[in-house]
C-alpha cells in the first residue's frame, strides 16, 4: 500500500524531471512513484448511472425543443447553479445541454471545499449565498440530501503575517455576520488533537464552514430547476453557435447546433468549464482561461480524524479535507502540469498523478498532520480544472456577441462560488445586470488585446495558480505577463527610478524610488519549467518591501511625492487613461442617456459625471469634455459632424466602459460613433499650487482664472518640438531653457522649422483636479509627449516640480474626499449613496439611464450612505476593516489610506442602520465609531465634508 512518507522519499530520491508538455488524456506518472487507484472518493457519482457508450450513440436522454430563452451549456456546478436561479426566477424557457452527463467535466471530481471568509467582500457574499442553497433551499425544495457536511474550517498561521491577513478576515466577517475565532496553538490543539502545533504561530476557526457533494448538489439542483419547468438534457454535445448580424451591425445570437438538431434562442450561458474556450471559438468570443492539472491524494482510514474540520495550511500550500474516516490532501504547486491539447471525449476521467509535481505537498501535510506518516493512500485524483489569468471566474455578456454569456473559468472554486456566481448570472441574463458588483469577474475587465494573447494568459494564470495560497497583500503587483502596454512616457520615467505597477496589461507609475532604475523583467515562472530564476532583481526587491500589513520601509518616499505636490506642484502621468470621442448626428441624445450629469454645455466645457446601469448602481465615473466641430482630422480634434464628446476613464476600466457604452448605443440604436485614442494620446497632470506658474512657461495661452476657468478645456500649444538657436540649447540631456522662450517672440506657423524660431505641439489642456489642488491636464499625441514632459519639467525645476505616482494619487485623493470607481463607487452603489447627487440632472426634465432608480432611492430614503472616518493613531488600514457605530458592526471599510496632509488614517466605507432604516445624515453625525484593525479597535471621528481643504479653495487656486 502506497504512503504519503513513502511518495516523499521516493520523490526526494529519482532525478526531478521536466512535468511532461502536451499530455493529452494521460500524463506520465514517475516510473518509481507509489501506486494507487485513481477514482474520487464519494459514495454516489453519476458516472455510475450513465449509461455506457450506446446510450450516447441514441442521442440526446429527452427531444430538444425547437426554441428557448436561455440554453445553458454544461451540466457541471455553474451549469446547474445558473439553470436553477434562471427557473426561480421566472424563466421557464430555460434549457441545459450536457454533452454527456451532469458532473462529468470537472465537477465530478472536485474536492467540494466551502470556506466563507475570503478578502473580498463580495465573495464572502457569493459564498453565503451557496451555503444558503447547498445547505438548507435545496433540501427544503427537492426532499433531496445535497451531501453538506458542516464540519468547519481552520487556516492554519505560521507566521505573524499570515495571522494578521487572517485577523483582517476575521474583522470583514463581522460585517457579514460570519462567526470566525482566533485559536492560539493550544486551543488549536484542544479542537484537532492529531495536529503538530508546535510551529505554529495561531489558527483561525470558522465553524460553519464544511463540504459539499458534487453529484447530491448537482442533481437536487437539477431536480428544483425541472420542476420549475426548465429542461435538463445529457448526451447532447454542441457543436456550433449561429450568429445573425443585425441592421444595425450588430452580432447576436441565433441558435444552438447540436447534432441532433438546433434550438433556436436569442441568449446562450457558457458554462462548459475547462471546455469553454472551444464554445467560444464557435462564437467568435475570446475566453482566456487555460487548462491544468489538477491533484489531491485520498487516504486510508485514520483513526480520531472523524469530525474534525477541514484544514488550509497556506505557507505549506496544502489543504487537508475530511473525508469520513479518512482525508483528502492537495494543494497548489509552482509547476502545474498544463493539458496542451484538451480533449472533447474526456468525461468522468482522471490522469496519472505525477508524483514529482505533487511531492512538494506532502512534507507539509505530514508535518502538520504526523499521523500521515503512517497512513496509506487509498486512491488518486488528478483531473482537469480551468484557471484564469487575475485568479477570478470569466462572468457577463461577452463584447464580441450580444446574447453570449459567460459563467466559466473557476479555478477549482466552482461548487463554491456557484451558487452566488449562478444567481448573479441569472440577473445578469434576465436584467442586464447582476445584482452585487461583480465587475472584478466580469469578461469585459480584460482588454481586447489580451483576451486571447496566449502568452499573457498562460504566464498570468500560471502565477496566479501558484500564487493562491501566498498571504493577499494590498499593494502586491505580479511578475507574469508585464510591459505589454506601455505608453510613450514608459521608458522616461524608468530611467528617472519609476516602480510601476501592472492593471490589466497597461504599466502605470506607482511611485519614484531614489535607489535607481527598477525594470520589470520577462517571466521566470519563478524556475519551474526549467526556467531560470532572476537573481538580484531590483523590482522584486522593492516589491518585496510591500510584503507587510504595515507601513512599508518607502512610506516617507511617497510622503514626500504627496507633501510636494500640496506645497508646490507634481506631475503624474496618466496615459493609461482611457481616451473616447462620441461622435456623431445622435451623440447629444446619447450623452444625455448615457451621462447622470448635464453635459451638453458649450464647447470647451469639461464635466465630471457617472454613467449608471437600470438599478441606478454606478458602471463608471469619468469626465466629458464638449468638442466644438472642425473640419480636420487629428487625434486631439477628429472631424464629425453633429456633436462631438471627448471621454477621460479611468484605465484599468477603461475595456468595462467601452463595453457599457457600446451596449447602450446598441439598445438605444443611436447613430453615433464611439472611437478609443487610448493609444494614441498620453495624459500628464501638473498638480499643485505652483502649476500655474509652470505651465505658464509652456504653454502658448493665458491660464488666469478669467482666461482658463476650472473645468473647462482647450487647444493649446505647448513647448515641445522646438527648433531653435544652438546658442539657447544647453547641454542638459537635451533639456531647453524654457525662461528664454518668450523672448523669441510670435509662434511661427506650426511645422515652420525657420532658424531662429521656435515650434509649439498641439496639445489638450484641461483645468481640473483629481487631488485637490490648482491643475492642469495635459492630452497629448503620442510622438510629443517625450518632448512636451522634458519641456514641463525643466519649466518645473525652479518650482520644485516632482515626479509622483499613483500611490500618491491614492493618499491625496482620499485626502480630499474624491472617489474612486471599483472602490468606494461601484456598479452597486448609487451615486445618491456616495454622496455625488451633484452628478445627477435631476433637478432637470432630462431622462437618464439609471433616472427612476434614483427618483425612488430619493423618495423611500436611503439604504446606506458612504461615510469618511478618520483615526488619530498613525496605524495602516486598506479596506475590509469593520466599521462600529455604537457597539454594533454597520458596515465595513472600502477604502483607506494615510493623509499626510491631515496627518491621519482616512477610510471610507458604507453603512447601514441595523434597524433597517433609511440612513439619514442625522444618523451619520449622532453615532460613536470605531475601525477594528485585525481584530483590535481603534476610535474614529465620522466626517460629513472632506477632512482636507472642506470649502474646495485651492482647486480654485486660493492657498
């Protein structure tokens, strides 16, 4: 009989190999390593009950219908999850097709692990909702057992680090009313007496954790979605998708094609698991997710394991499951073997378990649970599981086809998150839109120039995979998949010390280190796959200053790139930025749809707005600037006819709100045109008291108050690609005394390269603030922005200009009060709820979208208000943390950072009145607060204005 010590010593002693490429259905098993059966260990599988290959070669177990509103594809967890909430929710039309049986895929094999706390706040809710459904709806509607076992949960801490990612959970949880306690090694040895305790540096307890069965859940949910009318119909594979293209230019679904004949629907849910990128190939829609192996070991009996709760062992990346009398040990390893070419014939099987992949798991499972020393492996379970590139599922309406569905890409959390992630499937089908944020699993968060770069996908997922069971810190960045957009500035800013960070491919500035240039290097697959690790690397060094729920050693680095721009100016660059125009004879009556706020002023104005989904929840925050018609096209002022907009997003969203916008139009059939310049334009913003005078020396116009009022745009030109006298060039790097340039008198006409002249660039200037201060953005074409941020820095040198990053951006952002969208503004969040009512044209006759969510929100009162607190002890916060008001947890942390300015802790973060009442602004002002930090308190002051400069006087320049 195989052991676990025995695998260990037979793996420590053969010669480490390469895991095989190109597996196909069997991979190579070590020719020395132990044997044992491959099978899953619960009692009841449907592969039992199928019903061999003739059955298949009959065809489908019932007749397909000629048409249906939604067909689901895949019978595995999200397939039946989503299949049952599309039924409860009133579709009756609803039908799933499973190319063989239920559970065949990936779900058979799942080792069906439930853990309530996770550092999301909206996992924690996605999950409450499964344990709902798996563990008391299901039963009470089928009479069926689903197999829950709530036997409980305990991660395991061996370091003060992984106890204080615990403790932050821990706090989050109160929010949601998960019960979770801290155990010090002997109250952790009390509850699981086989336990090696003395490394240990403490343990936290969720006892209604447990387990689930991946046949019991998948046929209740079957059994409860066919009573409610829908179908369930196994042996049907799909073979194609038919797309019509509409007037209007517009790919929608048509029909499902199966070999047993089509049906006909206008909506298809792509659940289909490791098998999804291949449905969507069908389509024309990019699913980037790959395919691994996936393992754990089932032992023999083990006596006194019965009842204890299931064990995560994260610095040892291992899991141990109870299983009866028994435990199933697994985990996740750095050199995951990859299935290169995935079969559409493999169902109910599992590969060869590689021993020398997995034996990296079982030192530590021994060493926490001795008694495995001794016990032998009954069986092995090595199958597929899909994994994503962010480590998050693939949800929504794809962009490339309106009526295309994705519920796929679950990396190995599919009966987890299925029943959550199946609802909110259901209302996104059904409504449009789910109901929670689930923006950060929505398909439309990756650019479309990543969606299927296969290199991007695979060195991403591989990481991601690698890196599950790591501590989650808040400014961790990845190394897989990096520099695969950079803006024109890139290189600039790396030689003057920039440590960039990564949102979804585009490099960012993050802050400006002095000890020097800090490159992201190409993917070492951290030395697997025989890769060789980088040594010395300077950006992992510095990312590895990150690691700590403290302070990091550079906080007085980006205190000063903060304290600088409040005293006298700072220059951030955000190319990233995503770029729009909505152009076109129907783009006012778009911009009025779309946009809460009224922005069809006169050209050259710029407003700050939202654009809200149906519910009234906020799909974006940007800002849109009136263009004025010209005949000439350029990327600063495109020709159009009608009315014309210039869109400024937010770059990491910039994919989600392209997708918003075009979906809008779509519906609405306004003739209009939505052009992305993203990649074409570069944005830098001078911030600060000192900014006018800056850029006051560059650019060729009057930036008084009178001249250039805040929030508004124009067409400048600006010092960059200068011809002038050898005399007035100084041998700085090919800087420019820019303090001699009006002396040269008039511009020339532009391109006029007359000697003794000077040439002005182009650019876009825009008067506004996203940190409170007097500023300006400058838009500007790719080929000048090297030219026209030399020419800014150099007028900046005598001002005390700095570089500054977006680590800065955080601290005075929230300093000043100003949201960020996907923190403290979400697609389920209103802006009533946010305090931006200021946004909404309310007050006017104007229809929006989102416009009667609003109006009955104002009427009945609001559900939740966003509120700032801020703490006197200098300790870090960064979102999660719960909010008490009165001995009770309201709410719990957005988002939170240190103002240097006001020199404290500020967080934001929404609240409710336990009561259930509207909160109003009384209830705000009339509470004691309190943060809990990781499990300890700290006192709050609640603020109904922002904490720094409250009556908005340096945005207009008064200091």
């Amino acid at each position: 009989m195989a052991s676990l010590s025995r695998a260990l010593r037979v793996a420590t002693t053969c010669p480490r190999k390469r895991p095989a490429q190109g597996l196909g259905l069997q991979s190579r098993a070590s020719v020395a390593g132990p044997t044992a059966e491959k099978n899953v260990p619960y009692q009841r599988t449907l592969k039992e009950e199928a019903r061999g290959p003739a059955a298949a070669a009959r065809g489908p177990s019932q007749p397909l219908p000629s048409t249906a509103e939604v067909v689901v594809i895949g019978g595995g967890s999200l397939g039946c999850q989503t299949l049952y909430h599309l039924a409860k929710l009133g579709v009756r039309g609803a039908v799933l097709l499973e190319r063989e049986r239920l559970t065949s895929g990936t779900t058979w094999h799942t080792a069906g692990l439930l853990w309530q706390l996770r550092p999301s706040d909206v996992e924690v809710e996605l999950l409450a909702h499964t344990r709902r459904v798996v563990s008391q709806e299901l039963e009470e509607e089928t009479g069926l057992h689903t197999g829950w076992i709530q036997n409980g949960g305990l991660f395991i801490a061996s370091n003060r680090q992984r106890m204080d990612e615990y403790k932050r959970l821990m706090s989050l949880g109160k929010a949601y009313g998960v019960e979770a306690h801290v155990l010090s090694p002997a109250e952790t040895k009390v509850l699981y007496p086989l336990m090696n305790v003395d490394d240990l540096y403490g343990t936290l307890y969720v006892p209604q954790d447990g387990t689930m069965d991946p046949a019991g859940t998948c046929t209740a949910l079957a059994r409860a979605a066919t009573a409610r009318g829908a179908q369930v119909i196994e042996n049907c594979p799909v073979t194609g998708i038919r797309v019509q293209t509409d007037d209007f230019g517009v790919r929608r679904v048509a029909a499902v094609e199966t070999p047993h004949g089509s049906i006909q629907t206008p909506c298809v849910v792509n659940c289909a698991g490791v098998w999804a990128s291949a449905v969507g190939r069908m389509a024309g829609v990019k699913v980037p997710l790959v395919a691994m192996h996936h393992a754990y070991v089932v032992t023999e009996r083990i006596e006194g394991i019965q009842n204890m709760p299931n064990v995560r062992d994260h610095d040892a990346s291992v899991y141990l499951r109870l299983q009866g009398d028994a435990l199933s040990v697994g985990g996740y390893e750095h050199n995951p073997v990859f299935w290169e070419e995935v079969s559409d014939k493999f169902a109910f099987g599992l590969f060869d378990l590689d021993w020398d992949v997995f034996s990296q798991h079982i030192e530590g499972a021994v060493n926490r649970v001795p008694v495995l020393e001794r016990t032998g492996i009954k069986s092995t379970v090595c199958g597929p599981e899909s994994f994503t590139p962010d480590h998050k599922p693939l949800m929504g309406e794809a962009p490339e086809l309106r009526g295309f569905f994705l519920g796929c890409g679950f990396n190995s959390a599919g009966m987890m998150l299925g029943g959550g992630c199946g609802q909110e499937l259901a209302h996104w089908v059904i409504h449009g839109r789910p109901e929670k944020d689930m923006y950060g699993y929505d398909i439309r968060r990756f650019h479309h120039s990543l969606a299927d770069h296969s290199r991007w996908i695979r060195e991403r997922s591989h990481e991601s995979y690698a890196k599950n069971y790591s501590v989650v810190f808040p400014h961790d960045e990845p190394l897989a998949g990096r520099n695969m957009r950079t803006d024109a500035l890139h290189q600039e800013l790396l030689q003057q010390g920039c440590v960039f960070q990564e949102r979804l491919g585009w490099e960012r500035p993050g802050w400006f280190s002095p000890q020097g240039v800090a490159p992201v290097l190409d993917y070492d697959y951290y030395g697997a796959y025989g890769h060789q690790a980088h040594q010395d690397c300077a950006y992992t060094r510095l990312l590895g200053d990150e690691y700590t729920f403290d302070f990091p050693p550079h906080h007085h680095v980006i205190q000063k790139e903060c304290v600088t721009c409040r005293g006298a100016a700072a220059v951030f660059n955000m190319s990233y930025f995503g770029k729009f125009y909505l152009l076109g004879l129907d783009a006012s009556k778009a911009a009025d749809w779309l946009f809460s706020a009224d922005v069809n002023r006169p050209p050259g104005s710029t407003v700050y707005t939202c654009m809200l989904n149906q519910r009234g929840g906020t799909e974006s925050d940007l800002t849109v600037s009136r263009l004025a018609p010209g005949p000439e096209a350029g990327p600063l002022a495109p020709a159009f006819e009608g009315d014309g907009y210039y869109l400024a997003v937010g770059g990491a969203a910039a994919q989600h709100n392209w997708s918003h916008i075009t979906t809008v139009l779509q519906d609405q059939k306004f003739r209009c045109q939505l052009i992305d310049n993203s990649e074409d334009l570069g944005m830098i913003s001078i911030q600060g008291p000192a900014s006018r005078a800056i850029l006051q020396e560059v650019l060729d116009v009057d930036l008084s108050d009178s001249a250039f009022p805040f929030s508004t745009h124009q067409l400048v030109r600006a010092a960059g690609h200068l011809v002038l006298p050898r005399n007035l060039l100084l041998d700085t790097g090919g800087a420019y005394q820019l303090d001699l340039l009006p002396k040269l008198g008039p511009c020339p006409s532009p391109g006029s390269s007359v000697p003794g002249t000077w040439d002005l660039e182009k650019v876009r200037a825009m008067r506004l603030s996203f940190v409170g201060e007097l500023g300006w953005e400058l838009h500007i074409p790719r080929a000048s922005c090297v030219p026209v941020y030399r020419a800014v820095m150099t007028a900046g040198a005598k001002h005390g200009l700095v570089n500054a990053g977006y680590r800065a951006i955080d601290s005075l952002s929230i300093e000043k009060g100003y949201r960020h969208w996907h923190a403290d503004l979400r697609p389920d969040d209103s802006p009533l709820e946010a305090g931006l009512a200021f946004t909404c044209k309310l007050r006017s006759g104007v229809p929006f979208l989102g416009r009667e969510a609003l109006e009955e929100q104002r009427q009945v009162g609001l559900p939740r208000r966003l509120v700032c607190l801020t703490v006197e002890e200098k300790v870090p916060m960064f979102g999660l943390e719960a909010i008490w008001r009165n001995g009770q947890v309201v709410g719990h942390v957005r988002r939170a950072d240190f103002g240097f300015a006001v020199d404290k802790t500020i967080a934001y973060g929404y609240i409710r009145d336990p009561s259930g009442q509207p909160v109003s602004l009384d209830f705000v002002k009339s509470g004691d607060y309190a943060l809990e930090r990781m499990g300890v308190t700290y006192t709050a002051q609640v603020h109904l204005k922002s904490p720094f400069d409250p009556d908005n006087k340096r945005v207009k320049g008064i200091y």
